[in-house]
C-alpha cells in the first residue's frame, strides 16, 4: 500500500464548476497535510496546507481534513482553465525530521 | 512565501561528465534542504536530507557517490551528478523548510533543473 494515494486521474471539470480531489494516507500519525499544485515542465507551488480537523478555506480553495478517516481532500470553486495543472497531495509527520511524502498526483483538466 | 532560487534551470551535457546543481534558500535560513527527483508523469523521488554542516541522507536506492551533496551554508545546498548517463535524465528539484517558523514543515520549492544527458 503506498503511503499517500490519490487518483491519477485526468479529472475532466467543466469552467466554472467545483473540482474535487481526493487524498487518503497510511500513517496514522502524520499531523501536516499539503496540497501543490504542479503545472508540466515547472515544479510544485504550496497552495494550501492544514493541521486540523475540519475545513481550511482560502479564497476559491479548501482543504478538508478528517484525520479518523485518513482522508484530506481539496475543493476548487470556480474552476478556471488555469487551474488545470497535477495536484500533489503530501503529508508529513509529527516530528519536525519528518519527510514530506508526496502522492504521485492527479491530473486536472478544466474545459472551457 | 519563501524563495528558493535553483539554478540552472536546465542542462544538456554529455554522458560521462558531471553536473552541479545549486539550491539557495533567498530570504530565510535553511538548515534542512531536500533533494528530489522527477520522472516524466511521475511523482516526486526524494532522493536525499540535506543537513548544513553534515553529511547527506540518502533515500535507499541512491547512491550517494553519484549524487554527491554539499550543504556547506544555511543558504546554499549543491547536488553534483558525477559520470551522468542518459538514465540520470530527469527533472530535479531542491526544497527548503522553513525553520523557526511556527509549524516548521512547510517545503518551499526551487524552479527545478531539467537535466539531458546525452
């Protein structure tokens, strides 16, 4: 079982409407959870991260963690065209020598 | 946020030759800098923790005599691909965390170096 699982994808979302992407973890212990979003050829930029329970909100992003269900997700309202780019879902445990583990990605795709 | 400055941000070199890539930390200290590679479509591989003032630690499976690691000050990590072959091609990207903040686990990211090695 890989230790953060998202779905590759390529999630197809209409330009306007909310895109939805998923993120399960193995280890019970983590306590940081990041979403990057990663345009091809560039490398990843941190457009949210949460450390608690519940929902993050931060303009058209949120974040939504449950940690009993090991489950963090991130929510795009208004989805624009440039939003279509990988999204990386990463975690990280309590320790700060932590690493970061990073899923392998899913691909949006947002049409006009 | 941070800024991470990776230079360069591509290179074309010949198998055999070595490559050094620079990593520095703009406008914060950083005592911890990581070292990741990318595969086309793939997720990131880290590769190895770079600690300033000692030695690398390397993920299994890389080989710290191929990718020799430098962290020699709070602001500058260099990763140098000595005898590079075609399969060192790849996409490698350098992070910096934030220490002294108030969580201490955000990574912010370099541009990435696009290594070709023909």
């Amino acid at each position: 079982q890989k230790e953060v699982e998202q779905n590759s994808g390529p999630l197809s979302v209409p330009e306007g409407a909310i895109a939805s992407l998923n993120c399960t973890y193995s280890d019970r212990g983590s306590q940081s959870f990041f979403w990057y979003r990663q345009y091809s050829g560039k490398s990843p930029e941190l457009i949210m991260f949460i450390y608690s329970n519940g929902d993050k909100e931060d303009g058209r992003f949120t974040a939504q963690l449950n940690k009993a269900s090991q489950y963090v997700s991130l929510l795009i309202r208004d989805s624009q065209p440039s939003d279509s780019a990988t999204y990386l879902c990463a975690v990280k445990g309590y320790s700060s020598a932590s690493k970061i583990i990073f899923g392998s990605g899913t691909r949006l795709s947002i049409r006009p | 946020g941070a800024v991470v400055s990776q230079h360069p941000s591509w290179v074309i070199c010949k198998s055999g030759t070595s490559v050094k890539i620079e990593c520095r930390s703009l406008d914060f200290q950083a005592t911890t800098m990581f070292w990741y590679r990318q595969f086309p479509k793939q997720s990131l591989m880290l590769m190895a923790t770079s600690n300033e003032g000692s030695k690398a630690t390397y993920e299994q499976g890389v080989e710290k005599d191929k990718f020799l690691i430098n962290h020699a000050s709070l602001t500058l990590s260099t990763l140098t691909v000595t005898s590079a072959h075609p399969e060192d091609s790849s996409f490698y990207i350098c992070s910096a965390r934030v220490t002294g903040s108030l969580y201490d686990t955000e990574a912010f990211f370099g541009q990435g170096t696009r290594l070709t090695v023909v």
